[in-house]
C-alpha cells in the first residue's frame, strides 16, 4: 500500500489566527490596535488582576494636523472596568498593569491607567424556582393531619409545609 499523496501548503490553519483576524475590525472602534490585548488579557496581568479588572478600550491623544516629524506619537491611556470595591487595589497596580500591557504589544502603547468601576459580568436577576402545583392528594393529608390545631395561621403554615413535604419529587 501506498501512503496518500501529501498536499502542497497549509490544510488548516489555527482557530485562534482566524478569530483574531476577524475581531481586529471590530476591536479597533475601541482603540485597540489588535484584538489579542483583550483575548489574552489573563495571560498578560494574570488571573488574579484579571478577575479584578478587563481592558475596555485605548484611549489615544489627539494628533495634530501636521505632526513633526522628529515629535513621536504621545501614549495611549488604557481605560479599566474594574469591579466596584476593587478599584484602590488595581490603582496600586496600574504601574505594574502598563508595564506588562506595554511588553505584550512590544512597544511603549500605554502610558497611563483610568478605572470604571462596574461589575464586569452583568449579572442577571434571579428568579425564584417555579413550584409545582400542589398535589391535592398531599394536601388533604396535610390538612387532616393539622385538624386539632385552632389557630388559624399556625395550621395555614403548617398545611403548606406538609403539602411540601408529601408532594412526591418529580
């Protein structure tokens, strides 16, 4: 038997290259030169400040009409959304945030850190768990079981705690 013949050129290409590719348009409305700042941000602070804070967007200086040549382009401020209540432990950070920022893009990008305390993952609101209608065989059993007792809102409370406890769990 024979091996298959080998393709010239890449088959595939890593998911990871594609999608980068893909947000760098849609990242770049935010200021940020290239998705990878946002995508790796846990590989570039760390999980720790990473669960603190997330990079929302770049924040570049006005240029003038006709720069100087000789004049380098001024940094950008890096904006975070920090969650609330954190927000003096990653300005305690923010020198050591520019360095790492700075080192990942391989240039001096960022010069200075502004933080936005919000939740970082919007939480949504809780909904109670819908109960079961009652089992009407339960709750006559609940009620004949609380018969003696005479007053009114102890057996209520009582009538519905049995029906809870005899309802068979679905």
């Amino acid at each position: 038997m024979s091996a298959p013949p080998r393709r010239k050129g890449r088959i595939g290409r890593p998911l990871a290259e594609i999608v980068l590719r893909q947000l760098d348009p849609l990242v770049a409305r935010q200021g940020f030169g290239e998705a990878s700042l946002i995508m790796q941000w846990g590989d570039i602070v760390g999980a720790r400040v990473a669960g603190l804070c997330a990079p929302e967007r770049l924040q570049w200086p006005a240029r003038a009409r006709k720069p100087a040549p000789e004049r380098p382009q001024e940094p950008a401020t890096l904006i975070l959304r920090v969650e609330p209540g954190f927000g003096l432990e990653v300005q305690h950070m923010a020198p050591a945030i520019v360095e790492r920022v700075n080192a990942h893009l391989g240039w001096r990008c960022v010069a200075r850190v502004t933080l936005r305390q919000q939740p970082l993952t919007a939480r949504p609101a809780r909904r109670p768990p819908r109960r079961p209608p009652p089992d009407p065989a339960a709750r006559a059993q609940a009620q004949s079981a609380t018969d003696g007792i005479e007053d009114a809102a102890l057996r209520a409370a009582l009538v519905r705690l049995g029906e809870q406890a005899l309802t068979p769990r679905r």
